[in-house]
C-alpha cells in the first residue's frame, strides 16, 4: 500500500499554522509499516485541491486528508474527492443526528450550514467525532481509499487512533508491520564524525541508522520494520551490536536517558555523592542535575563561583593560583574541585571555569577555552577544552563535557 498525506488549508501555507498533522499520520503509518511516499499541502482553493487529489491518486492508492471538514464555503475538501473520483456526497441520517445532539447539548442552535457536515460518500463510511462537530470520512472506490480528518488536532489524533488505524490494520492485514526504534545517546564526538564512523551502515534499509540531534546532542536512531514485534526487537539488537562496535565508546546511554539521568543513576548504583563548584555554567551542571526528580540524595549541591573572591573563600582556591595562573587554568579547575569536594563532603567534585564569551578572549585565552576538573578519593584529573559557538552554546556545551567527565571518572574510564 502506497500512501500520500494531502493537508489542506490556507492557514498552513501562510505559515500561522504548523502542520502537524502530517507529522502525526505519517508516524502512524510508518508504525504500521505503510511507505508513505510523499506529503503535499494545499491552501482552501477548489481547482488547486482538485488538482492535488487527482495527482496524488495517480501514484498513490491510499490519500490522508487533513482539514476543510468544517460547514463553511472554504471548507471544500470533501465535494472535491466527490468530484475527482466520481463519487456522490449523500446526507448520512445517524451524521446528521449525532451532529443535532452535538448541538442540543451545548444549546447552540443547528445552523443549516451544519448539515453539510454530515455529508458522507456515497462509496464509503463516516468516522465518529466524538471532539467535535466534523465527522471524518473514507471513500473506498476501485483501488483507491480516501480518508478524510479534521484539521484541529484534538480532534484528528483520537480519531486516527480509534478508527484509522484500527480500519488500515484490517486492510493491510498480512501485511501489517511493526516497527521499533532505538536511540543510541552519544557524547564527546560531533555528528559529522559520527556519522563518519558508522560509515555505510546508515545504508542499510531495514533496519535503517539514522544520525538525529537532540538539542546539540548526537545520537543514532536505529529502526527495524518487521511482522512481528519481537523479530522488529531483535533485528534492532543486532543493528545496535554493530553501531556500538564503531562507536560504542561514545555511546552513554539508550533512549529517554540524558546524560544527567546517566550520571545520577551511577552515583545512585555505587552510593555516591557529587557536588558542583561551576565558574562560566553559571549552574547550568546543578541545574541539568536537579532536572532528575529525586536526585537530592546523590547531588548534595553546587556553588556558583563566578567572581574570585568566592573562588577564594569558599572553594579554597589559592590567591596565588588566581593572580598567577588566572581564573581560566587548569589549576583553578583542580583546586575548585577539590574545594567543593571538602566544602560539600562529597564523593566527587566536578569543577568548570572557562570563557564564555562574547568578551573577555586574549590570544593566549581564546573565547570557548574550558577547563573542568573532578576531585575523589583518588586525586583529580582535568580536562581542557575548546569549544565554538554563542554563549549559550558554549556553556551548553562546556556542561555536557563536565558531566561526561564525572561519569567517565565515575565508571573508572579516566585515572
Ligand atoms: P473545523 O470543523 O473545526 O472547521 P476543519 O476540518 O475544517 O475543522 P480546518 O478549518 O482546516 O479544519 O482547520 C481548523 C483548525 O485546525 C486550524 O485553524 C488549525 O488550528 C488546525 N489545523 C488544521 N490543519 C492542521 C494541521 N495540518 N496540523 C495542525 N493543525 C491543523
């Protein structure tokens, strides 16, 4: 079954409306394993839709509509199916009652334009609304189906769960498919890098590789297509084997989990505790810790030492250190997170001090120059690093470095 997703509406090529929609179905469809092979969106304008459907029906035997249900003249989405495949618009008694209740129990009175609403195929069957006034409509002729949904989400979403999904799942029958996904989260490697690595892996087309940013985070999703969901589950197994043998170093951790989360749980796992000491994060690292619900058992706190003079008192950061080395080296970084370590009496001190920018760069210390430091029972190790980018983008970045330097330490990765 080859579908195509039309969304219809003015709104939507204007830019005011986002068009999820599409999104939504094609999601859908990809879990049923339909191959949806191209999504097209028209304004509210007859001969422009007219044109698009028949387009659409001349490669595709399954269209998705969105929108222009509604009982106003620009709502037209329905008469043109009628009219592009040959198909009559007939009142349906049970529509047209449910939409007079619909009215009655909100005491709105029944304008004649809301009839048009219950206007069904005469080739084909309503879908139940139970959000709104609409119902959908699917016209079954020949070879071709054409399922009409609403455009406003509430209601288009339960009634592609309900009764879309249901009825495509009967259609396909045999061939219905499951699909699983994977996100392998990655750190310290950029992208590009990544994607070098996993090299012609990503070629493979069931299951796909597929590189995918969340925020400035790389990660690989991996999707397996299958009859079955535990065949879908192991070929994913498989796929990710291999990836992890390309890049598994990178690799710290699966799915919803974020690199706080990662960290948080480790900690938990070996009952430890950490503490921040975090000069140009400015608290972003407590903050990203403290995002984990619960965390206060194995995140005692942090200590915003942006000036000196709190470097100094209540870190322990040397005077000389300071005037000597600067604010930004990598002796601040250790001494910040030794001082946070004894200050807190925790397991672990993470430490970051570094230029943020915009300002504030020399040749020596370039804007984005970080340096982060842990502290434990073992002695300290640092970090320097060179990031690019804004400001926020450096501290974002300098964040994600720091706390994968704590979990490295933490799993015995650094000495
Ligand atoms: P109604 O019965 O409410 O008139 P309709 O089926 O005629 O519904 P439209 O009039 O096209 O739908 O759109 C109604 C609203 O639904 C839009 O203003 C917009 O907020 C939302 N909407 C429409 N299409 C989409 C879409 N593709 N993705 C997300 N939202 C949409």
């Amino acid at each position: 079954m080859q579908a195509e997703i039309l969304s219809v509406g003015t709104e939507l090529l204007l830019g005011d409306t986002i068009d999820t929609n599409a999104s939504t179905i094609s999601r859908a469809l990809a879990e049923m394993g339909v191959s949806l092979t191209r999504r097209v969106t028209v304004g509210d304008n007859r001969e422009r839709l007219l044109d698009a459907l028949r387009s659409a029906a001349s490669r595709a035997d399954l269209i998705l509509t969105t929108g222009g249900l509604g009982p106003t003249p620009d709502d037209l989405t329905k008469e043109c199916i009628a009219e592009a495949f040959g198909d009559r618009l007939i009142e349906d008694p049970q529509a047209a009652e449910t939409l007079r209740e619909f009215f009655a129990r909100r005491g709105i009175p029944f304008a004649q334009s809301n009839r048009k609403q219950a206007l069904l195929f005469e080739s084909g069957f309503g879908l139940p609304n139970p959000n709104g006034t609409a119902p959908g409509a699917v016209m079954e002729k020949e070879r071709l189906i054409v399922i009409c949904l609403p455009g406003p989400p509430r209601e288009m979403i339960p009634m592609l769960e309900n009764s879309v999904v249901p009825y495509l799942r009967r259609k396909l029958g045999q061939d219905a498919q499951v699909l699983r996904s994977r996100f392998l989260r990655l750190v310290g490697i950029g992208e590009s890098s990544a994607s070098e690595l996993a090299g012609e892996l990503q070629e493979s087309e069931n299951p796909t590789v597929a590189p995918v940013l969340r925020g400035m985070e790389p990660s690989f999703r991996i999707t397996a297509r299958a009859s079955d969901a535990a065949t879908a589950e192991s070929m994913v197994a498989e796929m990710e084997a291999r990836v992890r043998v390309r890049i598994g170093d990178y690799v710290y951790g699966t799915d919803d989990e974020t690199l706080e989360s990662v960290v948080i749980d480790e900690l938990r796992r070996r009952q430890r505790t950490a503490g921040t000491a975090e000069s140009c994060t400015g608290g972003l690292i407590g903050h990203r810790l403290t995002n984990i619900a619960g965390s206060s058992d194995v995140f005692l706190g942090g200590i915003v030492s942006y000036s000196n003079d709190v470097k100094e008192s209540l870190l322990g950061v040397r005077a000389e250190t300071l005037s000597l080395l600067g604010a930004v080296s990598v002796e601040t970084a250790a001494e910040m997170a030794a001082g946070v370590r004894r200050s807190l009496g925790t397991s672990y001190g993470l430490s970051v001090t570094g230029i943020a920018g915009p300002g504030g760069g020399s040749a020596e210390k370039p804007v984005g120059l970080v340096f982060m430091a842990v502290a434990d029972d073992r002695g300290t190790v640092t970090e320097r690093h060179q990031f690019g980018g804004s400001r926020p983008d450096i501290k974002q970045r300098s964040s994600q470095a720091a706390l994968n330097l704590l979990r490295k330490r933490i799993l015995g990765k650094i000495e």
